[in-house]
C-alpha cells in the first residue's frame, strides 16, 4: 500500500492522542515515527509502532511525562527522563545541548531513566538541521556477548554522528553489533540471508541466517573485539554523565527501560565559514568516490529514500498497516 | 635484552636533546614512548622511535615548536601545532581540555598542523589519571579503502575513550581498520598470520598475511561498513573542528604532516561521588566477566603489562636495541 507522509503522521498521532499523549508531545513522536519510515527505515519507524504501544500500554512508557533537571554545571547538564517517551526526552536533550553549545561551544547532556530513542539517527538529522556537529549514543538491554566471551551481558548501544551539509548532511548511525536488531528483524522477515555473518547459531557457530541469530540472541560486535570494547566504555559513560542505569543494570528490569543517553554538540560555525566547511566536506566525499562511485557516505540513502518517498509515497506492507489500523 | 623503564626514558631523551628539543619537550616525549614500549605497544613506542627522528632530520617535526591559540569560545578552542611534535602539541592540547572541563563540566580542542601523537590511548590515559572522561581522535593519511571500493582513500583514524577507575582505568583506542598498521609491521615481524582477516592482497582476496596486506595498502575497516563511515565522519569532524586538514589534503602531502586532531574531556566528579561511579564501573565489569572470566576490558592488558615491565624490566629485540644506540 503506498501512504504518504501526511497520511502516516496523521495515523500516529490519532493514535498517540488516543493512548494518552498530549497534543505537542503526539506531534512531535509521530514526525519522527514518520520521518523514519520515510526514510527507508522501517525497522525503527512503522514496524516498531506497534510495540512502542504496547509500551505504553503496559505503563513502560508514560506519556506526557517531561525531563526533569537533575544537576547543571555551565555546558553540562544531567535530566531525568522519568521514564517518558524515547523521542520526547531525546528531542529535549537534542535541543538542550545545542542550546549549550550555543552558549559555551560546546554542550554535553546526559539524560537518565528514559527509554528507546527509536533512530538514532533522528538527532542526529535534527542537529545538523540547525547547523550543529552532534556526538550522541544509548545503551541498551543487554543483547550482544563480548567478543571472546559467550554470555549476552553487553548492549548493543548505538552511537550517532553528524554535521551540517547543503546537499545533504552526514547522519553516521551505528549500533555496535555488526547488524541491529532492527535490521535482523526486517531481514528475517523478507526471508533474506545477511550478506555479512551477522552472528552465532545455537549451535555455536557464525552465521547470516537472522532467523538463527534472533534465537541465540548471540549477535556478533561490527569490527569484532572493537565494536566489542566500545559497547563497553559507551555504555559506561553513558551511565556516569547520566548518573544513570548502565545495561548490566536495564538487563534486571521487566522490559527494556530506565535507559542513558548522552547528547554532545559543537557549534561549528566558529570554526570556519560555511563556504569553507562546505568545500572542505565536498572535497573529502568526492575524494572518496573518485573510482568508488557506488561508495555512500553515511546519511546519502536516507536522504535519497526520503526524497523519493516525499514525492511518491512510501509503500508499506499491507500486513503492517492493517496492524496499525487495529491499534 | 631486558630494559628498565628508566634505561628507556633516558636514552630517548639524550637522544631527543641530540635532535634539537629542548630538555622539557624532551622529556615529555621520551616519557611517552617509554610509557609505550613498557605497556607493551612496541609498534608506537620503541619500534617507531627512530622513524620518528627521521621525521626530526628530514623537517616533518619541528623540535621546540609550541602550539598558538587561533580562536577560543568558552569552552571551545582551536589550536594550530605548527608541526611541533605529535606527543607535545597533543599532551598540551589534552591538558588544555581538561583545563576546560574543569571551568565548563566540558571542554573541547581542536588542533591542526600537527604530527602523529604515536598511541592515542596515551592522552587517555593521561585524562583518566587526572579524573577525566575523555573522547579524542585524530585523522591519518589516506590508508584504507572505503567499504565496497578499492580506491585507498580513506584514514584509519584512531578514536580514544578513556575514563578513571581506582583498579585500572578503561582505555579504549581503536583505529578505524580492524587492524592499525603498527600492529601488522609489528605482526609482520614475528612472522605470524594474523587471528582474522585484516586486509586484502593484491589479487583483491581477503588474507591474514600481513605482509601482503602492507603490500597492497588495503586494510579492512572495523566493522566493514561501519568502521568505514566512521573513519569518514571522524576526518570530517576533526577538519571542522581544528580548521585543519581531512586525509585528502594530507594524502597530498610529501609525508604523514599536517593532521588534524579533536580533544573532548568531561568533568565526571559533578555527576555521581567517585564511590557511586566506581561500584557503577565494577558491577558492569564483574557482569561482563561473569562466564567469561576471559574477556577483557579495554585498558586491562596494557595495565597488566606495564606492571609486569615495571617489575622485571621489558624485552626489546637486540635489533631494534642496537637501532637506537645507532641514532
């Protein structure tokens, strides 16, 4: 069924409105739910709706629920998220460094007791939408084991990177393991194998079959002991700026909730002009491609899939949107 | 032959003074390699000292070159290194952050014109020392294809994320490939394969030989796709944020000169009591290790190792022993 955007943005806030969500609030999670399925990302946009009811449903989730200020030191700041919703709380944090780092050049927000920020690529995109260089990153449920270990005791807590461009910002959005669950889930669900091994079997042995690797909950860290030990030290920190739950702790909870988060921007303005910041990046890319034509920088599908589908319409599977229908 | 630290520390400050440094730029630098060489990073401390004085003769490192504030904005400064020495300009630059955070909760500098600062987890764990959490990193010449082309133009780009803990502090520094090129000449050299694949050889098939792979000059990024858009992002980042040069601009140059570097530390003590921080940090470490008692955090064996070292003294190769009393 091919749905445009408005169409999405309406269905989700009737629905937000409808299970308790303020006006504002239901607006402004429903733009991103919709911004990201139209951009391709299905795993965290229309597909994830359902559940991120059910979150509220079962009181994980509170709607109308606002950050609350915990401690503040110049650039520095720490909030409660009270276990609002991921994307209002992120929103807020997003905002709040870049008004930070408007004031002292650099901003740093940790937000503590929040939950799934959905993509996390969307603050991304927002920062760099207001001209800011942003550094952010979650921790997770524990849902990846070590490298050269075998017990699933770290998450897979993705980190996001970005800065401002013309055409086109650059949106890095990275879970530490090789594939996100997101995608294992989607890939499942389309009957592919990962074209990469994604993780181990029950069997104790590497495989692409997303089927297998969503049994085990073994999925393999990207770059091996590295994407391994980053997980670690991002958790970590995530957990001291926020003073919050590290995934050791979010693994005793019910569900996946009480999560950290950190929120870094740089106002990059002071640094250069935009016409040298905007050559210096061109320069780079096209360097990059120069006989690599096909090589993407991080951000460029996004952007291409959300273009086509502002102007086309998106085509969600019918199975999807009737599950939404029902909600 | 077996060393002490001091015999070390010693002859490589006789021989920078030799060079043209002055006495405390001299010891600040032959600390650092002798810290190195006794945490067990032959390939960025011993190994590479006498390149590194090549780098003296031939005009690429300027001795006794201090870096110039360009701009400052609170909590925000810009640096120029003025080919000063990689160790120097990136110790003072590190200080320089921490001064930062202490007024700001953050504080971030960008450097440029700077030399290779040898292991980057050096600053991390000067930062951690100090109480720090500290995220840095530094771009390269061009020395990795992007994931899915050929073409080497990408750096590795070292990222380092270091924060304080009473029993060994956490150092996380990973290039970009999943193998750094110390590594492979280091590897080279004792002749061993590496454990995975690290690269490709010149008939563009994966191997773990590394001699083929510093033949090619095709190393693997971390990650494949992911280490690649994260070298990507970093380069950008660190030009932007230093005024500086991206790995294309440096890829031009007559030799590795002129990179461009990000130091961001955070003042944890205003955000949980150092009690708080550390029973947070040793939960999460006990529960990774929990079934897994092999696994290590990142820090730990350079820990182990430089306690080892420290007592009995470290094993240099005779070659790369009689190499330094050559210079």
């Amino acid at each position: 069924m091919i749905l445009d955007f408005q169409t999405l943005q309406e269905k989700f806030r009737e629905l937000l409105i409808k299970y308790g969500f303020p006006p504002v609030q239901a607006m402004q999670i429903a733009d991103v739910f919709a911004e990201t399925t139209i951009d391709g990302v299905f795993s965290h946009g229309i597909n994830r709706f359902p559940r991120f009811i059910g979150d509220v449903m079962d009181g994980t989730v509170k709607p109308g629920v606002e950050p609350e200020l915990i401690q503040s030191f110049s650039a520095l700041e720490q909030w409660d998220g009270k276990q609002g919703a991921g994307i209002s709380n992120a929103i807020f944090c997003a905002d709040r460094c870049m008004e930070l780092a408007s004031s002292y050049g650099i901003g740093c927000v940790g937000l503590r007791n929040t939950n799934h920020w959905m993509r996390g690529g969307s603050y991304g995109w927002r920062a760099a939408e207001r001209g800011f260089l942003f550094l952010g990153w979650t921790n997770t449920l524990p849902n990846m084991p070590p490298w050269g270990g075998s017990n699933t005791v770290l998450g897979n807590n993705p980190f996001v990177m970005a800065m401002p461009r013309k055409d086109g910002h650059l949106v890095l959005d990275m879970a530490m393991s090789q594939y996100s669950f997101g995608k294992l889930e989607w890939q499942k669900r389309t009957g592919e194998e990962l074209p990469e091994y994604g993780g181990y079997n029950l069997d104790n042995k590497l495989t692409k079959d997303p089927a297998e690797i969503l049994e085990s909950m073994r999925i393999l860290p990207a770059g091996l002991w590295k994407g391994s030990a980053l997980a670690l030290v991002l958790d970590l920190a995530a957990g001291i700026i926020s003073g919050g739950n590290t995934t050791r702790k979010i693994g005793e909870l019910k569900s996946e909730t009480d999560l950290s988060q950190v929120f870094i921007a740089v106002d990059i303005e002071r640094h250069m002009t935009p016409e040298q910041r905007e050559k210096l990046m061109q320069e780079t890319i096209d360097h990059m491609k120069e006989n690599n034509e096909q090589v993407r920088y991080p951000g460029q599908r996004s952007q291409r899939d959300r273009n086509t589908h502002l102007e086309k319409g998106v085509n969600i599977p019918d199975d999807i949107w009737s599950g939404i229908l029902k909600l």
